[in-house]
C-alpha cells in the first residue's frame, strides 16, 4: 500500500478535505479507499497550498519539498503493487447516474454561429452606408441566437440581443433588419444625416467551443456524434483540447496534454464507428443529405469542476474561417452528477 501523508507546514491549524491539521503535524490519507483519495487528489485548496509549501506530501519516509514531485506522488496510485488478479479489468454494466444531458457545438460552417468565443461590443458607432438606411459596423459578423441557427439556442441568449440606438434611444427592432453574416442594419425609413446610429451586439472573435461543467458538478460524456451533410470540406484540422487548472496560477488554466487533431475526413472516418452510421435524405430546411457519424467510447471522459476541466473544441490552421459546406455540429452526450 502506498504512503501518503499530508503535513501542515504552517504556524496555524490548517483544513483540508474536512481533517484539520496542526500546525508542524502530519495526516495520512486512506489510499485504500478511492473515493477518499480521489478527493485529496482533486481538492483545490490543498492543491494551492502544496503549491504555496504551506502543505507537504509525505511518502512515508521523507518530505517531498519539489512541488512537481509532491503533486505526482499525490496522484500516484496502487496498481504496480496489485497482483495480475487484482489489476484485471473488471466490467459493470449499469444505466448512467444523474442528469443526462446533450451539449451541441455551433455549426462550424457558419460563424453567426460562433457563439462560444464571442465577444459584446456595447453602443458601437455604426458608420453611414451613405443613404441613411445602412449603417455597418468594423466586425463582420454579428452572432445570432435568435432564429433557429444554434440547438438549444435559449440557454445562451441572454445578453447576446442586438440592440439599435438613435441619438441614444432605443428603437424597436421591427424597425431595422439585421445582416448577421456581414455586421450591419438596415433601416426600413432613412434616418436623419446627422443622426448618430449605435448598436450593441455579439461579434464572432474565433472558432473556439467549450463544454463545461456547472460548478460542483462532474460531466461525464459517454457518447457523441458528428453530423454533417454531404458536401461539408474540412478546410482546417479540428482539434479537441482538455483544459484544466494551473495550480501554480489559480483560477487560470492551462492545456492537459496533447490536443487529439482530426487533419481530415479520413481521421474522422477511422475515429468513429462507421458500421452504426445514418444516412438521412434530404430533410425541410436543408439543399443536402445528412451523415450522422457515432463514436461510442469504452470508458467515459469525467470533467469535473472542482479541476476546472474543460472540452475545448477549434479550428487549427484559421480560427475565423468557416468549414466549407451547409452543416457541420457535434453533439455530445453526458450525464451530469455531484462531485
């Protein structure tokens, strides 16, 4: 069984993982039941003071004062002292606990889409097309969340409405018609030369998706699937990113490992679970047919909060450059539980 004790290295009692700890004395973790080590592992407040020295990682015979070293010990489990028995891999099948819940990318091939890594300008000066009736603004394209673009668009909408001012009072938006894919308004009535027309509104600043889980929750995703119609061109590898916190630089994060790139539709294809695939025909609303490419995971992908882990999911080579192509979203599928 491995060693692991926690010391307070502080002239004051310290708590952590609901044990306090006095000052100069030493605590040794449960490494034989997975759930309590699991939470000395993960807790952040013990993470900091490990990194700050004012908690140490003991291994049983002596302080492990490198903070890469304390951290790695700290994680480190007991399967090289398990037998060939022991380490065999043991398999449940059971219904997934908690919430279950569907995570939907924007639609890679149009950036009025790209609502995840948008930025608010706020009573932005539109500039006058010259007739009184256009006026555009320096971003090309405005996000909307208001006409079927994005699944479950409601759960993002707040804060993201386009709203028009002139001379600094608000007018309806029956008013105006908004050009998302370009970045400006047009008036039905010509405005007064000397009007000074504004707009607050959501502007497209990267390709980048992120999947998150609410605070003191764990995301468990256990199956997703690309859909996509027929003449979708993937102009730009995609990247899949696992974010995490940086417990020398709290609460900012840091990337965890290497990215998995998907270069081209052959990755893609050879990624996924081709004998389960659908073909849709052409459905109301769209000119193409639709693929509908499963991947089904052997173990689930755990994003847990407390980590600040995070699924990023973007365009390499071009960030503001859309896939060539009608339709292009990736679903993910998870189930939501406490920590």
């Amino acid at each position: 069984m491995l060693i692991k004790k926690i010391k307070n290295n502080t002239d004051t009692p310290k708590t952590w993982v609901g044990q306090t700890i006095d000052p100069g004395e030493y605590y040794q973790i449960d490494t034989t039941n997975s759930v309590i080590q699991d939470k000395w592992e993960h807790n952040s407040e013990l993470l900091i003071a490990i990194a700050n020295a004012e908690a140490i990682v003991n291994d049983g015979d002596k302080d492990l004062t490198d903070v890469d070293e304390a951290l790695e010990w700290l994680k480190a489990n007991n399967e090289f002292q398990k037998t060939e028995v022991e380490r065999a891999i043991k398999v449940s099948i059971y219904p997934p606990e908690g919430f279950g819940g569907t995570f939907v990318t924007h639609d890679w091939t149009d950036k009025t889409t790209w609502w995840g890594n948008s930025a608010r300008v706020t009573d932005q000066v539109l500039a006058n097309g010259g007739d009184n009736k256009r006026y555009g603004s320096p971003h090309g394209t405005w996000i909307d969340l208001f006409h079927g673009k994005v699944s479950y668009e409601n759960r993002y909408q707040t804060g993201t409405e386009v709203i028009v001012k002139v001379d600094d009072v608000e007018v309806d938006s029956s008013t105006y018609v908004v050009d998302y894919d370009d970045g400006y308004i047009t008036f039905n009535i010509a405005q007064d030369p000397s009007a000074v027309v504004t707009a607050s509104y959501n502007y497209e600043n990267g390709s980048t998706c992120t999947f998150v889980p609410e605070a003191g929750k764990v995301n468990r995703v256990v199956y997703t699937e690309l859909q996509f119609t027929k003449d979708v061109e993937f102009t730009s590898p995609i990247a899949f990113q696992l974010w995490v916190y940086n417990p020398y630089d709290l609460p900012n994060k840091v990337p965890y490992g290497l990215p998995v790139i998907y270069n081209s539709m052959k990755d893609i294809i050879n990624s996924s679970n081709m004998p389960t695939c659908s073909y849709l025909p052409v459905l109301k609303g769209f000119t193409r047919e639709m693929i509908i490419l499963p991947f089904n995971y052997f173990t689930t992908l755990d994003l847990k909060s407390s980590l600040g882990m995070e699924l990023r999911l973007y365009l390499v080579q071009d960030t503001h450059t859309a896939v060539d192509g009608e339709f292009a979203t990736l679903s993910i599928y998870y189930s939501e539980v406490d920590e």
